[in-house]
C-alpha cells in the first residue's frame, strides 16, 4: 500500500490502511516519544543545575568582591593613574561621552591628592587630613574646607554638607564591601575579561536605581580594573565608567606632601560656590538647573 503522510514537529502523521502500516505508525509515535522524554528529562535536570549554578555565582561574585575589598582597606598607601567616561543624555536622547583622565595616590587613614584633566576642566585636589584643598587650574579658582578626620569622613562630608558627592569615592573607602553591598538585589559572576592587559573577574550588581559592574584583576593583588555605573533612572540609561591602570601600593608608590601651592592671583571661592566634583561643564547644564 502507499501511504500518505506529512511532518508535524518531529511526529510523522500517517493515513495507514492495514496492519503493517500501523505497526510502523505506532514505531515512529513511540520512539519520538521516548526521544523527547529524554529532551525534556535532559532540560529538566539542566534547569536545576542552573539554579545551583545561580546561586554558587552569586556566592562566588560576592566573595570575590569582599577579598577586593579586604585587599584595598588593607594598603596603607595606593597610587594609580585613571581614565574616566561619563555620559550624559541631551533633550533630543543623544548620548554624549566625556573624556577625562588623572592620578590618585591615597595614604591610608587621611591622606589623599587627585589630579583630572578634561576636555573642560584642569583640577587638583589634595586633602592632608585637616584640610581639604581644591583648585581649578584652566580657572585659577580655589577653595579650601576645613575638614579634620579620616577619608572616609571627608567623603561624607562633602556629600552631606556640601551636597559634592565624590565619583567612585566607595572604592577609596576603608570598607568598600560595606559602601558597595547594601541596596544590592541581583548578583552575578560573569566570568572573565581582559582590561589593560591584565586578566579579570567580571561581576555585575543590580540596585533598584543603578547597575554597576567591576572588572577585578586575578591573583595576589585583586584591585579594580574597572568600574561601570548604569543610572536606570535617567533616560537613556547613561553610564560613569572609570578604568584603573599603573596600580602601585606600599613601597613602590612615590612620596607625597599632600600640600598644593596657590597660584598667584588666584581667586578663592567659598565651598558652596564650587562646581560638583564632576566632569560636566555649565553648557551642558540645563538653563535653570542647580
């Protein structure tokens, strides 16, 4: 007999018309049976695996960012050069990239001097654990704070007092963990990447209003490599990255005087009067905005 048939999935459909026939119709139904038994039996065990795997990932991620952050509280003195991009959304949803690149060298408890340059701004910073001093060299402005205490505070300070919250400043802290972790509820291990030449741990972390993610470097020195702030809250979900490189501790950092020589003419503005701590000029300020 001939049979006619067509192709459902991967079941046969079959018009049969005698015996033989049907035992190979009732042939072909049992075998695909058993063979997607076997796939869903398969993609079941794997779906359990997968959750195992979730959770060993976010053990793993958070593990690796507390030896980061022992290893970082751990140096009494760091130096380091940066770039950094910070992006900005226009009214018409552009988004814009600002370029910028410095140095830091940190003495643990309060010592600390930051140099940026940018497309728009040349400031230094320098904070000698009494006062902090900051100066515009493209302006010739200055300001100096009274600020007596530990890095930590300084960092609070100028984000409570005087509402200039510091980028990036929870990795200068002497508790990174603690600064990063709290607001944290999504976890994952990403595996790893490259930056700088050197090999990383990619980890990502979700808040209920940022992303952020860190590249940390493999081996006896875990320092960020790289750090990556997403504001879901802003349009177009722009991004703050900072890349680290020539990382230096102890020894091998240069001596510092945490001092910084005032220009000549220059003009002193009380604290109030300063710029955010940031990369954006005033033209990319929107009129009307403090």
């Amino acid at each position: 007999m001939r049979i006619r048939g067509r192709v459902i999935g991967d079941v046969t459909e079959v018009d049969v018309c005698n015996s033989p026939c049907m035992q190979y119709t009732l042939t072909k139904f049992t075998t695909t049976v058993k063979k997607w038994a076997t796939v869903l039996a398969v993609v079941g065990m794997a779906g359990a695996t997968n959750i195992s795997a979730g959770q060993a990932d976010q053990a793993d991620a958070k593990r690796l960012l507390k030896a980061m952050s022992d290893y970082l509280a751990a140096q009494k003195a760091i130096s380091f050069d940066y770039d950094v991009d910070l992006e900005l959304v226009s009214t018409q949803q552009q988004k814009i990239a600002l370029a910028s690149s410095g140095a830091l060298t940190l003495n643990r408890p309060d010592k600390l001097h930051l140099t940026r340059t940018g497309g728009f701004a040349n400031l230094e910073m320098t904070f000698d654990g009494k006062t902090l001093t900051l100066l515009g060299k493209n302006t010739n402005l200055y300001t100096q704070v009274e600020a007596p205490g530990t890095i930590d505070q300084l960092v609070d300070v100028l984000r409570d007092k005087y509402h200039r919250p510091v980028p990036a400043a929870d990795l200068l802290m002497s508790d990174p963990y603690k600064e990063l972790m709290p607001e944290v509820n999504d976890v994952k291990d990403l595996g790893s990447g490259v930056i700088h030449g050197i090999e990383c741990d990619h980890l990502a972390f979700r808040t209920k209003e940022v992303d952020w993610q860190i590249w940390i470097a493999q081996g006896a020195r875990p320092y960020p490599c790289r750090y990556v702030i997403t504001s879901k809250k802003v349009t177009g979900w722009p991004q703050y990255t900072l890349d680290i490189w020539a990382w230096k501790t102890g020894a091998e950092v240069a001596s510092d005087a945490f001092k910084l020589e005032i220009p000549a003419g220059a003009k002193q503005l009380t604290p109030d009067q300063v710029p955010e701590i940031n990369d954006i000029p005033a033209l990319f300020t929107p009129k009307g905005a403090k």
